[in-house]
C-alpha cells in the first residue's frame, strides 16, 4: 500500500520539475538492492527497491536522494545547467518540493469524494435525543431537546463535527458545553466518558464519549459538483486532527505509545482489507494524508524541511550556506531514523513481542 502512495507523492515532484525543464535523473520506488531498472527516452533511470518504504527523485544538480546542490552543476555547459534544479528560482524549487505532498493531500480529497458522491454526508444537528442513563452527559445534567453549540469555544452545528471534537479528547479529560436549552444559552462543565471498543481483530480501543443520541439522522445528497469541495473539507479536517494529535502527543496529553510505523500500517492494511474494498481504499486515503501532512512537517531531509530553507533564502535572498544545511540534514536524519526504530519498537510491543520475551525470560 505504502509504495503506490510514495509512487504518486515522488511524480508529483516529477511532473512538476519536468514543467519547470528540470531534468530527472532518477525516479526510485524504494531503496536498497535494485530489483529492476530501466531508461525513458529522456535519460531517466527508473528503478525498483527491494526495500519499499520510501522512494526518491534526483534531479540533475542534486548531489543525493536529499536534494542538496552538488557544486559540479556550476562546471556544466549554460544548457545543461538550466535542466538542473539549482539553477532554478527559489520559487520554481518551492513548488516543485510542495507537489509531493500536495498530491498526497489531492489523491486522498478525491477519494473522500468518491465517498461523498456515493454514500452523501451526514448533516445531522447537535439536538440530544437520548442520554445515555450512567454515562458522563446523565452525570452533567444534560437533557434530550438540549442543542450543542460548542465544545471549549469550539462550535459545532453537526453530530460529525461534535464526534470529531471529542475523538480528540482524552477520556475523563474536562471540558465545558455551551448549550440551546429551549431558547436559554448555558454552559455546563462535563468530563467525557470512556467507551472501550474491540473490533473483530481483537484490537481494543478507548474513546472518549459524552454520552447521547441524536434526535435524528440527517442524510443528503451530494452532487458530483459539489463532492469535490466536500472531499477538500473532510481532508482539512482530517489534517486538523492529525496536528491535534502531533501536538498532544509533543507535549504529553497522549501517550507516545500510540506512535505507529511500517508494520502498525501493515497490520491494519491487512484488517481493513478483510473488511472489504471500501474500507481498505478508506484507510489508502487516511494514510496518504498522514504521508503529505508528516512531509510538510519542518524536518531537515523532509519536503517541509526544504521549503523551510528555501523560504529562509526568499527573505535573506541568497541560500543557506551548505555546511549550514549539512549539519541540518544529517541531523534530520538523525531524527527520521530514531523515529523509525522507535515506532518499530512500538510496533513490536503492541503485537505482545515484548511481553512474550519476559515471559520466556522469566
């Protein structure tokens, strides 16, 4: 699953450099022992990986799959040097490195139209039909005809927009309601439920809950024309959450724990895959949001690493100098290869590795 996505995030990259005349030298699907390789009529190696966790395009001027400049473009002949991507203005650069995860964020909008033109959206109010007798809305006083205006100043108008608020909670964590009661505007303090979920592979889940039913489900149509702006929004929001999360887990509201890599994809690729073909295309579109949202991330050796240089050099107005950008990039990677042992490690853990080493240990 991981190599078509990296696939079409890399000929973002591609296409949009072969627009600005910059010559591709190599376009890989994977890394490490080549599996298979061959030449397009324009000099372009393409190559295959053993290893398919990543990909690359080098364009003429790099010195590595990094994209830093290697200083022999400057000895070529005047052709040859504007084919090669450090002869090219810094905003050509910018949008040549912001394809990449812009297509990423593009394929998966398009999916969630599908979806939308399909199956339509749910446009269900905030009125509370049900209180779930027990749970923390009964707890907080909270009544049915009850209309949610916002959660902690963030309004809400749909169930869905309500349900994505509080999965970004944590269970028991405290937040304030504002509510319509028969025309009075009222705030009420509640601390979220937990709801324990366990799907058919054994996976267990905790989320948080308030509590309620909706007093009705609202569903509508939508037009073809209208199912791209609605794949847009349900991306934004999904990129929203996926920032929420980053920052819970940076400062210490979510356990890092919940940190997943190759074989946490994997697994799940392979349940959502025996759910059938629309859950499996459904996680495809999550995953590929996750790939253009981390890429933009500020992170040397990253796409948003690169245009955070290129935007340092747009207000200095010359580059950053390359020793600079040396130390910054072997210190991203670093950082993406401790990333990478840690979530295998995580990975590792959450199939019971570890408990069962102990117990042989022990």
């Amino acid at each position: 699953m991981i190599g078509p996505l990296v696939f079409i995030h890399e000929m973002g990259h591609y296409l949009v450099g072969r627009w600005f005349g910059v010559h591709a030298e190599t376009f890989s699907i994977g890394f490490g022992h080549e599996l298979k390789a061959w030449h397009d009529k324009r000099g372009t190696r393409w190559r295959i990986g053993a290893l398919p966790l990543g990909g690359y395009v080098k364009f003429a001027g790099d010195a590595g799959v990094a994209s830093e400049a290697d200083p022999a473009w400057l000895e070529l002949s005047p052709e040859e040097r504007q084919r090669c991507f450090p002869a090219k203005p810094v905003w050509q650069r910018a949008l040549i490195v912001l394809a990449g995860p812009v297509v990423n964020l593009l394929f998966a909008a398009l999916v969630l139209a599908g979806f939308a033109y399909i199956h339509g959206e749910n446009v269900t109010p905030t009125r509370i039909g049900a209180v779930v007798e027990g749970g923390a809305a009964d707890a907080a006083g909270l009544r049915p005809g009850d209309r949610i205006l916002a959660i902690d100043g963030e309004k809400v108008e749909l169930f869905p927009q309500l349900s994505k608020a509080v999965m970004t909670r944590l269970p028991g964590e405290e937040v304030t309601l504002e509510l319509d009661r028969a025309g009075r505007v009222m705030e009420v303090p509640l601390a979220l439920g937990t709801r324990v979920e366990r799907d058919r592979f054994g996976n267990e889940y905790r989320i948080a809950q308030i509590g309620i039913q909706a007093a009705e489900s609202v569903q509508r149509d939508v037009s073809l024309a209208e199912a791209p702006i609605v794949g847009l929004r349900r991306t934004g929001e999904l990129i929203a959450m996926m920032a929420n999360g980053l920052v819970d887990i940076i400062t210490g509201r979510r356990a890092i724990s919940e940190l997943g890599g190759p074989l946490k994809i994997a697994q799940i690729s392979g349940e959502q895959a025996a759910l059938g073909p629309e859950a499996l295309i459904a996680f495809i579109a999550l995953v590929s949001i996750n790939l253009g949202f981390i890429n933009l991330l500020p992170i040397p050796m990253l796409d948003g690493g690169h245009l955070f240089f290129y935007g340092i050099e747009a207000i200095q107005r010359r580059p950053v100098s390359p020793r600079f950008q040396e130390i910054a990039f072997r210190s991203g990677m670093a950082l993406l290869l401790g990333l990478m042992v840690f979530v295998t490690v995580n990975d590792l853990g959450s199939f019971g590795l570890w408990r069962g080493l102990s117990g042989l240990i022990g």
